[in-house]
C-alpha cells in the first residue's frame, strides 16, 4: 500500500483530483450561496401568464398596475405597459425574437388568442457584471391585453447572475488553488525531474560532477539512485582504464629506453638513425595515447582563463621559427577563454600540424562568438569528402590506412583535439572551406577577461 501511495502515478492523480474538486466547490459555493434569490429562469407556466392576464383585465384601471406587481416575485417579473409598440422599447439589448415565437405557441394557445410577442436581451451577463439591480431575464414575453394594455413577464436568471456578480471572487479563488496545484506538482515532480536532468548534463562534461539529488516521488527517487550507481560506474571503470593504460604506458617507457641504449650500439649509421626514429615514434604514439585517455576522463570546469589571443600568437612565432608555414588572424581585443594553457597549445598544435601536413601551409583565426572563443585553422590542401568529416574524428581513423608518423601518424590528432575542447565545455567541428581545403573550428567557452 506504501508503494502505491508514493509513486509518481498516485500523486499526480491526487493532486489533480483535489484541484478539480477545489475547483468546483468554489464555484459551486460561489453559485448557490444563498441570499434570497432563486436559482432557475424558465418562464412561468402558459396557465399561469393566463391567470395573469384576466386578472389584469378584469380589474379596475387604478389597480391594474398594483396587481401586476403582486403578480411578481423574486424570480418572476411582470409589468404593465401602456399601450403602443414595445418590440423595440429603447434598450439596447433587447431586440425581437420571432425564431423563439414558435416555441411558444403555448402560451398563445392558452391565452385565447391575445397577441404576444416574443423579445431576447443580448449581452446579458456582460452588462450586469458588478450590477446591484435585480438582473433581467433572457427573453421576455409580451402579451398585448384587451384593454390595450401590454403585459410583459420575465424571469430573472439567477444562476447566471450569481456567476457574473461573483466573477471575481470564482477567478480569485480558481486562481489560488492552480496556483497552489502548480506550485505542489513542481514541488514534487517537476523540480526532481530537473535536478536530475542537470546532473545528467553535468556528468555528460564532467565525470568528476557531483551526484544527482535523490528527492521527490518513489520513482524519481530509484531513477536518481540508478544513475549515481551508474554514474560511479563509468567513472570506475574510466578511471581504471586511464590506470591500466598508465601503467602500460610506463612499463613500455621503461622498454623504450633500454632499446633506445641499446640502439646506441648499432654501428651503421643508417640503421642506427632508423632505429632511433622508430622508438621516438613509440614514445610519442604513447603520450598521445595517455593524453586521449585522460581528456576523455577528465572535466574542465574549473579550467583557468587564458587569453587566447596571446597564447596563439605566441605558438605561431614558435611553429614559425622553426620554418613552418603559419599565419595567424585575430579580432581586436582580448580574447579570454577557459582552457588549460597545455591543452589550449595542444589543440593549436594538432590542428596546424595537419594543415602543414596536408595543404603545405596553416591559417589560423580567432574570434569572439556567442559566449565562445572561435578558432579557424584552415588549410589549401584537397580537403576531406563530407559524409567523412565525422569519422575522422574517431580514435584511430585516418583517410590514409597507414598508421605510419611519416604519412599523418595513428589517426589520434583530431580525436585528442576533439576530447579537449569537449573536456573543457567546447567542440570540433570539420568543414570543406569556399576556395578548397580543410577548415577546422573549434570553440571554447568565453569567459570575462581579467
């Protein structure tokens, strides 16, 4: 029984069953609070408004009048009116209604052939909204009398009325209890549910985030659990992966340099020169292994603010020196953005890398986007086919299927640069640029400049 009363189903089945039935009962109270009036508005019976009549006709002209008005009472109105023409007595919300005459042919039956007239009011409620006059009815039955005399009789609409008189208060207190609903289901379901989401997206940049809270329904409770079980999960076992692959990484160090020792004593100078490059290469397919492995595992989202125009012309002077074709375009101002000062250097240098490698030359650009840092390295080399431009950026994929360094290394440079600017809150993106070759954007989060 516990079980169903805390699940997510039941409470919000509660809680809109209370709110419709407070919904009613304030308009119900708010209708039918009594305070001398009656609640319905049908006309009185056809022997009735004959009775009426003849007795209107029969007595003397001094009392017509006053038995008119004893004929009266709080829901039925009549009234005596001279005689003349009284379908359009100057009110405005009156007009005739010969389409309701036919329904009546009651009355005119039971009235022995005295002539009536039927008339409708048009923008009742509106028109008596907040009014202290008793409130007229909808239609009204003129019934032209022997004596020339017009009798007319209606019944006032109370229901309607009590509803429009009390308008303010039903909206008020309607109001209040959606107002009371809303905050509750918020309270409950809602504000869980976006907890949770924000802890998702979190995890999502950052395994390092802090759990989901656990609040709310039952269900919202087991599906919070579930995820901090499962978040701990993935973290353990990317942590571990990183470990084992430390770990590797440092036992093939250790071989590494015994080898490279060990090629000192080669004595043909060509196959000492070839050894050498090939244990560098080693060595360096290793770090950016590891380097891979720890972007991916770890969040930046308390990276330190760079000037990333600085840092790029800085890099592109170095890469310059050392002959590289590299040139280099920035906006005015400080650009500031939040980045690890080696990731930030690492992503320059992968990115122009193979703009040297495959165009000859590298463009590099900055500039300020919307809450982003936006860099442009393009190239003028033959660019990549489009339906391509996402695979490249996997682990190991490269166009060319060798892995050798000479021909464009393991296929890891965009995958690293694509880790590190998603580790730190950005992204890759890999487009064919206008005039031909490759252009590489990539975006970092903006942040104030210091």
């Amino acid at each position: 029984m516990s079980r169903l009363l805390n699940s997510l189903l039941f409470r919000i089945a509660a809680l809109s069953l209370l709110g419709l039935l407070a919904i009613q009962a304030a308009i119900l109270a708010a209708a039918i609070w009594p305070d001398g009036r009656p609640l319905s508005f049908r006309l009185v019976a056809p022997s009735d408004a004959r009775e009426i009549a003849e007795a209107v006709e029969r007595a003397p002209p001094g009392l017509r009048p006053a038995i008119a008005a004893a004929a009266s009472n709080g829901a039925t109105v009549v009234q005596l009116l001279p005689a003349g023409d009284h379908s359009d007595p100057g009110e405005p919300e009156l007009r005739p209604a010969p389409h309701l005459e036919a329904r009546f042919r009651r009355y005119a039956v039971e009235l022995e052939g005295r002539p009536i007239q039927v008339q409708a009011r048009q923008g009742l409620i509106a028109s008596r909204l907040g009014g202290n006059d008793p409130p007229p009815g909808p239609i009204r039955l003129l019934v032209e009398l022997r004596t020339g005399e017009t009798l007319a009789i209606e019944r006032a609409p109370m229901v309607l009325h009590l509803l429009a008189g009390r308008y303010l208060l039903i909206a008020l207190v309607a109001g209040l209890v959606l107002a009371a609903l809303t905050a509750t289901i918020y309270w409950q379901v809602v504000r869980p549910v976006a907890r949770l989401g924000r802890a998702t997206a979190a995890f999502g940049h950052d395994m390092s985030a802090a759990d989901a809270p656990v609040g709310g329904a039952r269900e919202i409770r087991e599906l919070a659990r579930g995820f901090n079980m499962m978040k701990h999960r993935i973290g353990g076992l990317i942590d571990e992966r990183t470990r084992m692959l430390a770990a590797i990484a440092h036992d093939l160090r250790t071989c590494l340099t015994r080898l490279r020792l060990r090629a000192d004593h080669i004595d043909e100078p060509r196959q000492h020169d070839r050894a050498v490059a090939d244990i560098d290469e080693m060595g360096r397919l290793l770090e950016d292994i590891l380097l891979f492995a720890r972007s991916e595992a770890d969040g930046n989202a308390d990276a330190p603010v760079i000037d990333a125009g600085a840092e790029a012309l800085g890099y592109v002077e170095m890469r310059r020196e050392i002959g590289d074709e590299v040139s280099i375009e920035r906006s005015g101002g400080k650009l500031s953005c939040r980045c690890a000062p080696l990731a930030f250097r690492r992503i320059l240098a992968n990115l122009i890398d193979n703009g040297v490698r495959y165009g000859g030359a590298a463009r590099l650009s900055l500039s300020a986007g919307d809450d982003m840092v936006i860099l442009r390295v393009a190239d003028s080399g033959p660019g990549i086919p489009a339906e391509l431009a996402e695979r490249l950026t996997r682990p190991f994929e490269r166009l060319d299927a060798s892995r050798g360094r000479h021909s464009g290394g393991a296929g890891l440079g965009l995958s690293i640069v694509k880790a590190l600017a998603e580790s730190n809150g950005g992204w890759l993106r890999l487009e064919n640029g206008a005039e031909g070759g490759l252009v590489a954007t990539v975006a970092l989060p903006a942040a104030p400049a210091n």
